[in-house]
C-alpha cells in the first residue's frame, strides 16, 4: 500500500501511431508523479505497440502495457482497470493529450472534497488547424453535486469519460453488461458508474485537449446499430432497477435516455441519407416510452422546477417542449444546417 498510485490512467491505442507519442508525452510529464499509465494496444495492425514498447523502456516504473487482440474500446477500459493500482482511476483517448497538471488538479479536488468523481474542463480542437471550436465545463454553475439531493445535475455533465477521475472502486465494482454497446457506448459507461457515486467535484480549468477531426464534426449512424444500442439501454435500466439507489436514479436514467437517445442518437441518424427519420423517430419514442416511462414528464423539465433552481438543463427543458409542438424533425434540419453552413454546434 505504501507503493499505491494515486492515479491510474487507462489508454486504449488503436491507429494512432500519429497522435500516440503527444498523448504518452503529456502523461509521463505531469506534475503528480504517483501516476501509472496503463496502454492498451488493441490489436492496432500499425506501430503502436513499437511506440508503447520505446516508452515502456524509457518510463519503466509509469508505463504498463496490454498487448491484446482487437475487442473494442469498451473491453479495453475493462482490462485495463481490472490490473489498475490507483486510488482513483481516469482516461485519455490516444488522439488527445492532457494539460501537464491534468492528473494533479483532478487528483487534488477529490481530495480535499471527498468526492468520488472530479471533472475537469475541456477544450474542443480541429486536428488539422489547431482551431479552438470550443471550451467547455468551464462554466458549470455547480462546483460541487450531490447525489444524494441534486443527482439530475449529471444531465450538465457531458458524456465522455477521460475529463474525469473516479474512486477506483467505482469501476471495479462496475455492473458488467452481456451485449456492450458499439455507439453511446461512454454515456453508457458513466450511467454504470454514476449510480453509485455520492459526490462530484468540478475544476473550472481546461485539462483536457479534445481533437476533433475535421470531417467528423457530424457522427453518422447507420440504423442497423440502433437495435443493439436499444438492448444495451434496457441492461442498463435492469442495473439501475435493482439499485439501492433506484428510487432516486431512475428518474435521472429518463432523463438521461431522452437526451442522448431521443436528441442525439436521432440526430446522428438524421445524417444518414438511406434511414427514414420520421419513422425511426417513432421507433424511438415508443421505446422510450416501453422502457423509459418518465422521460416526457421529467419533474426536473417543468417549468416550476426551472424556474426555481435558475433554469438548469434549460437547452434540455427547450428540446421537450420542441418535441410536445412536434417540431424535431424540423429542429434536426435547422441544426444540421448550423454545423454544416455556418460550423456552429451546440452541445446539449
């Protein structure tokens, strides 16, 4: 125990020879130096594993290497927290690259807070220019939440994973699902660890340097992979329906699955040219509806509740009266037209 990391920092590698060295670099450099680097090559047919190996040579008491066959990123994470050593654990994808005080700023925050989950700021950058499209979870008007009184807050927290740090048991003891998901597979990951957390802790700086390529600013699905996302949900529903906490939970879990189910799982599908939206849109409502039950009728969406907690999850509460005037569909033009036209994109 007295050898014990303070952070575990799990990156999955797959075709990122480029970017790789730029991401190790930043890790092996931060100012916590009670780090370990868990690298998880993942079959990658390219040099990733040379690069990790080089690395390893170098940095032998920071850098620990999975060399495995190609499974996916959510089986990735899996392994790589099964061996992780750290009081907490946090993520890095391959392409991106942190702040040099990252692991030190997050670390501190649970610290002093007793939090089981620390959240940092990001930026958004176009891989190939270096633009800054965005700076975000820099702003939140929450500093800290509990879960015990306030758990809707984590509708404000984006849905991506490596811009926070858990409580280490928060992932060992995390609900394994039988079919996981291809596609909204980290909102999936945090509702798994969001369950059983108590209190988060937010940074108002930017850590984390997102990179965004520049021909994937939209995410196209094709429909096919709407079917297996469906039954990973209703897994995650199964978890949260024999929670301890699923009194408190579920309603949370709605709203959740009307924000990345109903908005932006239909939105990514609006970019297929082949997918009939307006009957997938119904698709979606009725299995919103199966397995969701309170997600048209949120306590935390209606206007008595905004108004007295200063309209939080106000984009949120826009997009279900959008939805009551049956106007998505027409929503979803308008908002394609932004990204496209004029490069603006709201993050909801």
């Amino acid at each position: 125990m007295i050898n014990r990391k303070k952070i575990s920092v799990i990156v999955p590698c797959y075709k990122v020879e480029k970017y790789l060295p730029r991401c190790l670099d930043s890790l092996v450099n931060q100012t916590l130096e009670e780090i370990e680097i868990i690298c998880i090559n993942d079959g990658s047919p390219d040099n990733c594993l040379s690069i990790l190996k080089q690395y390893k040579e170098k940095y032998p008491d920071k850098i620990v290497i999975i060399d495995k066959k190609n499974e996916g990123v959510w089986c990735g994470r899996k392994d790589g927290i099964k061996i992780a050593t750290g009081e907490y654990i946090g993520f890095v994808d391959s392409d991106d690259y942190v702040s040099l005080e990252w692991a030190k700023k997050l670390y501190d925050a649970a610290e002093s807070q007793n939090a089981d989950i620390s959240v940092c700021g990001f930026d958004r950058i176009d891989m190939d220019s270096g633009k800054l499209y965005s700076r975000e979870m820099c702003k939140s008007s929450k500093t800290i939440i509990d879960m015990n009184k306030n758990p809707e807050d984590i509708l404000m927290i984006n849905g991506a994973p490596w811009n926070k740090i858990y409580k280490a048991f928060l992932l060992k003891e995390m609900e394994e699902l039988e079919n996981p998901p291809k596609i909204l597979d980290d909102m999936m990951f945090l509702l798994l660890i969001y369950i059983n957390a108590k209190k988060i802790v937010f940074i108002p700086d930017s850590l984390v340097y997102y990179m965004v390529r520049a021909d994937s600013i939209i995410n196209t699905i094709k429909e096919e992979k709407v079917d297996s996302t469906y039954q990973a949900m209703i897994e995650v529903r199964e978890v949260y329906e024999k929670s301890k906490n699923r009194v408190k939970m579920l309603p949370v879990l709605d709203g959740m699955a009307f924000l990345h189910l109903g908005i932006s799982l239909m939105f990514r599908l609006s970019n297929d040219p082949e997918c009939n939206l307006k009957k997938s849109i119904v698709k979606n409502n009725k299995f919103l509806d199966d397995y969701f039950p309170t997600w048209r009728n949120l306590k935390y969406l209606k206007l008595n509740y905004m108004l007295k907690f200063g309209f939080k999850n106000f984009k949120l509460w826009i997009m279900k009266i959008i939805y009551k005037l049956h106007m998505f569909r027409c929503f979803l033009k308008v908002y394609n037209f932004m990204i496209n036209k004029l490069k603006i994109d709201i993050k909801w």
